[in-house]
C-alpha cells in the first residue's frame, strides 16, 4: 500500500452541551462509541491520528492514538482543538474531522487533497446543501495563522477558514456529513439501524 503522507485531528474535545454534556465521543450508536466509527472511516485515509480531548482521557486512549488536550480552559472550541493538536501531527497536510459524524466519506481525503495546489494552504468540504467547515485538509504551517486568530478571540471556524480563502470541495451527499449533536439525533440514528455503508458516500464527482 502506498504511504499516505497525511496526519489527521479528531475534534472530541467539546463541552457537548447539545447533548446535556454527555460525552458524545463516547455514546454509543450500533453498540459503539460515536468516534470509533469515525476513527474506522478515517484510519485508512491517514498515517497518523491525534484526538483532542478534554475529559475522559481514560476511555478515549483505549482507541490507541496520541490525545491533546487544549492549551487554555473553560472549552475554547474547534479552533482551539486545531491549534493544540496540530504541533503533535506527522505531516505537513492534516486532516480535520469532529467526532461525532459516524459516516464520513470514505474518499475524504482523497477529494480535498484534489482541491489542493501551491497557492491553496486550506480546503473545506460543500455536502451538497452548505459549508461543512470541520471537514478540512489544512498545511501544518497554517499554526502561527490560528494562535493569532485565537489570541485575537477569535474563535468562528468559518470566519477563519474565509479569511484564508479556503478552496472548497464539493460532495453533493448531505447524508456523509451528518452530525449527531443532540440525544435526539442519536436516538433517531439508533432508530434507523445506526450503521450505513462506506461506500455509498462520496461516490458523486464534482
């Protein structure tokens, strides 16, 4: 198998407060945790994984990846995880995933990484609908970008993302980016059977 020379960030280090803060990492959907189904979908894109995390270090480091915490308190948010978690990557180009989207395209990576060139430093994913700005390909150098944006307060991923004018890739399957937010959405995807196959999504070229 050829290497993949990319690294990847799982945002799992929220406050879940849409979900009474319960850890959605950790709840179950088809009698697994939320992010080991989206590690399985994400570990065949990458070379190397780190999650960031802020609480239940314990159960998440049973996945067997490295875990960084954010550098300042009280939950700063997915830029903020981005920032802690980028020093701690192998490669230059890092994919961004959150936790919570147990179906995420199986060519993920492979659709950002297209949308890449010299001048592009940052590519977003379109699910068809609207901006899915926590699905990013990002260059490692971006850093000094993010802290003087956080330094700044600000925290909006998609502010950051325009002000980089990020290249946007586009899906058009709204259904691969599905995030389970709220207890209701878990208890609906549960409902549904919770699991759904890979390769149904991404399969639509732009």
């Amino acid at each position: 198998m050829t290497p993949i020379n990319c690294s990847a960030i799982v945002l799992a280090g929220g406050r879940s407060s849409r979900m009474g803060g319960r850890d959605k990492a950790l709840e179950l959907l088809s009698g697994r945790p939320l992010i080991a189904h989206v590690l399985e979908r994400l570990q065949p894109q990458v070379d190397d994984i780190v999650i960031n995390c802020n609480r239940h270090q314990t159960e998440l480091a049973a996945f067997g990846h490295r875990l960084i915490g954010d550098e300042a308190p009280d939950y700063p948010g997915p830029l903020a995880g981005i920032a802690a978690g980028l020093p701690h990557c192998k490669h230059e180009l890092v994919l961004v995933t959150p936790c919570d989207t147990p179906w995420l395209p199986a060519d993920l990576y492979q659709r950002l990484v297209a949308k890449l060139q010299p001048e592009i430093r940052l590519v977003i994913a379109h699910d068809g609908q609207r901006l899915q700005p926590l699905f990013m390909l990002l260059r490692r150098e971006l850093l000094p970008s993010l802290q003087a944006s956080l330094r700044q307060g600000h925290y909006k991923v998609e502010k950051w993302c325009a002000e980089e004018n990020a290249a946007v890739a586009r899906f058009d399957i709204a259904e691969a980016f599905a995030n389970l937010n709220t207890l209701a959405e878990l208890d609906a995807a549960r409902k549904s059977g919770g699991d759904k196959d890979s390769s149904a999504f991404g399969e639509k070229a732009e």
